[in-house]
C-alpha cells in the first residue's frame, strides 16, 4: 500500500495493489485476473448488504467489481455534514452527467443501519436527486461494520462516522481519500484522473 498527500492535505493517494499478492500469477493472463478478483473478493468481502430499492447485493461481487467508485459514509437522521457530503456528491454527478462520463457508481453506506430501512434510504436518495447509478446501501449491523472496518472507516457510532470520500479504480486498485471539503470539481476531476 502506497500513500502520499497531495494538494495540501487535500488529498490521500494509496494503492491496494493486487499485483504482489502470492496468489496472483503474471499478469495479463486470464488466471491471473481471476486470482485478482478473487483477492479483491475476499479483501472488500462480499457481505450481503441492501440498497435502497430493496435489492440485495454483494458488496464486492455486485457493488465494486470492474467499476470506478465514490465511496461516502452517511445516516439519514444526520443534520450536519452528511446532507452536506451528500449534495456534494449530487453536484459531483452532475458534473460527470454534464461531461458524460457515467462510468462512475456512487455508493453511500449507511453507519446505521438499524435506522436506515431501504425505505429512510430511499427518501433520501430522493431528496438529494441520486440517479440510478448511486447505491445507498444499508444491511445487517454486523455486515454493515465489516464492510466499513474493511473500508477503514469504522467508528464507534454513527455520528462520529469518516466525512472522507473514498475514490477507487477497483481494477487497477488505484484509491484515493478525499476530505469532506474538498470541492465538487476536485472530486470528478480525481475521478477522471483514476
């Protein structure tokens, strides 16, 4: 894992390089890149959370895999940053809407779960204009907290919960962290960039 701070402390770059992994074998070869997906599978784990439409996903499988990701954490009775994180991210796709560039899925992981049916998510998704390429994920308890441990952003409670945004090329392995105040602009254009 490779980290550097750029832009003033702005921006955390590290790398989850599947590359030196034992179980991994020279690289372009088919096996190779199912050791890999195989790796990343077991390291993001593939809990079983729930989006916000009531659909049950697998966090690595079917939220993260061969995708470009924005990675936020929030709860829906939160009146501080997340509704701010959160328009945040509506301006971020928006701007990645105006350039057409729809390659980028939007996850929000709830940090209260017990809270957040996909019911509370789904009003809130609503409220912030998500399109349908924004997951808003809730689950177990249990699941929910490996997956955010797994992330490094777990946290003792829901109100104490990262405002960090967690940028990721899930192929290359490329991720970067990104403080709450980091602009919409920043965001798409480290998008961009990964």
């Amino acid at each position: 894992m490779r980290v550097l701070m750029l832009l003033g402390s702005l921006i955390l770059v590290f790398n989850l390089s599947l590359a030196h992994s034992p179980h991994v074998v020279e690289s372009g070869t088919t096996q190779s890149k199912t050791n890999a997906t195989q790796v990343a599978q077991r390291y993001f784990t593939d809990r079983l959370l729930v989006t916000q439409d009531e659909k049950e996903v697998r966090f690595y499988s079917d939220v993260l895999k061969d995708q470009i990701v924005v990675v936020n954490f929030i709860y829906t009775r939160c009146q501080d940053a997340c509704p701010l994180t959160t328009k945040k991210l509506q301006q971020v796709q928006t701007l990645l809407n105006d350039s057409a560039e729809r390659t980028v899925k939007m996850v929000s992981i709830s940090t209260d779960p017990e809270w957040d049916t996909p019911e509370r998510l789904k009003a809130f998704a609503k409220l912030h204009n998500a399109d349908r390429n924004w997951l808003f994920l809730t689950g177990s308890k249990s699941d929910i907290d490996f997956v955010i441990q797994k992330l490094g952003q777990l946290t003792p409670s829901p109100e104490s919960h990262s405002s960090l945004f967690l940028l990721g090329n899930v192929n290359s392995g490329h991720w970067i962290k990104m403080f709450g105040y980091a602009s919409p602009e920043q965001i798409a254009e480290q998008l961009r960039n990964i």
